[in-house]
C-alpha cells in the first residue's frame, strides 16, 4: 500500500483542505452574509421546534403503541402543549405579576435602606483602619450616587427583563414556523437516519445510523432530563422559600428554575436575588435561603439527577467549566446554555468514528 492509500495520510489531507477553505472563507467573508443571515433566521424556530420535539416525541410514541395513528397523537401533543400554556398563564401569571409589582413598589424603600447603611459605615469610618476607610469613603461615594439616580432605572429594568420574556413568549405565538416544522418533525422523525445514511457507502450506513441513533438519544436524555431537573429544583426551592417565610418566593422559584438551564454557574445565579431579598427582608433569613439551596442542589446533584438523567453525557466537572468559559467568551449566554449538549453531540461522534476506523 502506497503512502497516499494509507488512513493517515488522507486524514491529514482532509485536514488541510479544511482549514485552507476556513483561511478562504475567513478572508471572503462576504461570501458568508447570506448563510450568516438565514441561519440566524431560522435559528429560533428550528431550536424551539427541537426542543418541543423531543418533549412531545414521548407522547407521540406511547399514543402510537395504543394504536392511535400519527396525526391524530401529534394533534394531542398540540393540544397538551397550548393547555399546559393557558394554565401557567391563568393560574401562575396573576401571582407572578402581583409579586412583581410589589417588589418594584418596594424597590426605593430597598435603595433607601442601602444608601442608610452607606451612611451609617461613613460615619463609623474612624473605627477602620486608614487604607479601608479611603476605600469605603471612594466605594460607598460611589454606590451611593448610582442608587440613588438609577432607582427609576432599576425598576424599569426588572420590568423590562419580565417584558422581554412576554415579548419572547409572544414571538413564540406569531412564529408560525415552529408549530409546521414541529409537525415534520414528528411526523417524519424515523426517516432522518435514512435518508442521511443513503449518501454513505453501503458498508458505512448502518455505521451511521448507529451514530445517528446514539446522538439522538444523547439530545433527548440531556433536553427531557433538564427540563425534569429543573421543574423540582424550582418545585424545591418554591417549598422552601414558602416554609421561611420569603418575600416573592414563586417569581425567585421560578427565576431558580430558569437559571439551572444553565449549567455548573446555574445555581449561583439562582442564589444572588434570593439572597438580596432575604437580607432586606431579614438578614437571618439570608442564612436560611442560603442553606434551602444548599438542600436543593445536594438533593437535585446526588438523587434526582443521577436517576433522571443517568451518566448519558459523561462530562468531567473540568471540562465543563472550560467549555463554559470558552463558549461564555465567545457566543455568550447562548453558548453556555448550549455548550454541554453541542460536546457531548461532537463527542459521540468522535468516539464512533475513531472506533470505525480502528474496525478497519
């Protein structure tokens, strides 16, 4: 066998021919713009058919073993979908609304309460050593005059933040374009691998559908487990909120549940209004909100995960800070929160097809 027959070799050509076209496409970047601006077109809707894809596949799947034909149970997940959504909004909004509301109005009494601690540390200044007191007279100086010219701000932007989630929910309803590819979606599911297979050798396809078939099972294990995990976190920490007493604990609950998308930093962004909350609220009940989500990720990393999600994913704890951080500098929220499924994706398909090549 002659060097250029040899795997080796033209792997490294590949390689080549890859990066060369990326140095091409690098220094054209105009030849991209049309590309850049359809995928970002279709990027939502794709992604929230998806997800609802392989939220509603169970669904779809257990209605066809009771024999109920395909359109007909696709039709029902539509059903379940719209009546899970006018249920939150009828029994979770008003109470999500009304917590909202009162924190805004409570907002300057919170600033208040800050600016008066401010002015209680400045004036018991002569009690700290030199260096901390000229640090606290810059910092608190500082602090001072932003809270108290940004209160109106600080409010506008809480609101603005929930008005961005109806603005979201919202574009949701007007994108007519998931509901369609949701429907090819399940309609048309067990013909992806296929039809993808079909543009391999023939000694290659059941190779690719193996791959297919096990990426497959990694999207679905990450995206039905995550969301599971995160509704009895949210569950969990609503629970506690509720046995001490914290003020707004359905809308923190649910700001808890949304946060534990994301992965590893999660729970610490979950913890920090809580926290702010309680401290105004009473400074001791900062220590129990602290030791509710102690509870709920000791209970949420040992028990509930582990038996919803299993060891599907496989991720080193390192290696997941690492990819945060690389996708966190890079893309952004958007790629922290899509950064573990898109690995564990790349990595199922690295491990295949090294051991194909192995085969050989």
């Amino acid at each position: 066998m002659s060097m250029f027959e040899k795997k080796w070799f033209k792997s490294m050509v590949a390689i080549i021919l890859f990066l060369i076209i990326v140095f091409l496409l690098n220094k054209n970047q105009f030849i991209l713009t049309p590309i850049v601006v359809l995928l970002k077109t279709i990027f939502l809707p794709f992604v929230l058919a998806g997800i609802l894809f392989y939220l509603c596949r169970p669904l779809v799947a257990w209605l066809e073993k009771k024999k109920v034909p395909r359109w007909i149970a696709i039709l029902v997940a539509y059903f379940v979908i719209i009546l899970f959504i006018y249920g939150i909004i009828r029994l979770v909004g008003p109470v999500i609304n009304d917590q909202l509301q009162r924190f805004v109005d409570n907002l300057p009494v919170m600033v208040a309460t800050v600016t008066d601690w401010i002015k209680y540390v400045q004036e018991n200044r002569t009690t700290f050593p030199d260096f901390v007191q000229e640090a606290l007279i810059k910092a608190s100086g500082e602090l001072e005059a932003r809270l108290e010219s940004n209160v109106g701000n600080i409010a506008n932007g809480i609101l603005s933040v929930f008005g961005l989630i109806g603005g979201f929910i919202n574009t949701i309803i007007y994108l007519v374009l998931v509901p369609f590819v949701l429907f090819y979606m399940l309609k048309d599911s067990h013909r992806f691998a296929p039809s993808v297979a079909v543009f391999f050798p023939q000694s290659k396809r059941d190779h690719v559908k193996n791959i297919l078939k096990e990426m497959d099972k990694t999207i679905s294990t990450y995206i039905q487990g995550q969301m599971l995990v995160s509704i009895i976190v949210g569950v969990l920490l609503f629970i506690g909120y509720l046995i001490i007493g914290l003020n707004y604990s359905l809308v923190l609950a649910m700001f808890g549940m949304f946060t534990n998308v994301i992965p590893f930093l999660g729970p610490y962004i979950a913890v920090v209004p809580a926290f702010l909350v309680a401290l105004f609220q009473d400074p001791v009940m900062a220590l129990y909100v602290a030791i509710i989500m102690l509870i709920a990720q000791q209970i949420e990393g040992n028990i509930i995960s582990p038996n919803i999600m299993g060891k599907t994913l496989n991720i080193h704890p390192l290696t997941i800070i690492v990819l945060i951080l690389t996708a966190g500098n890079f893309i952004g929220i958007i790629g922290i929160i899509f950064v573990i499924p898109a690995y564990s994706i790349v990595k199922v398909l690295v491990v295949n097809v090294v051991k194909i090549f192995k085969a050989e």
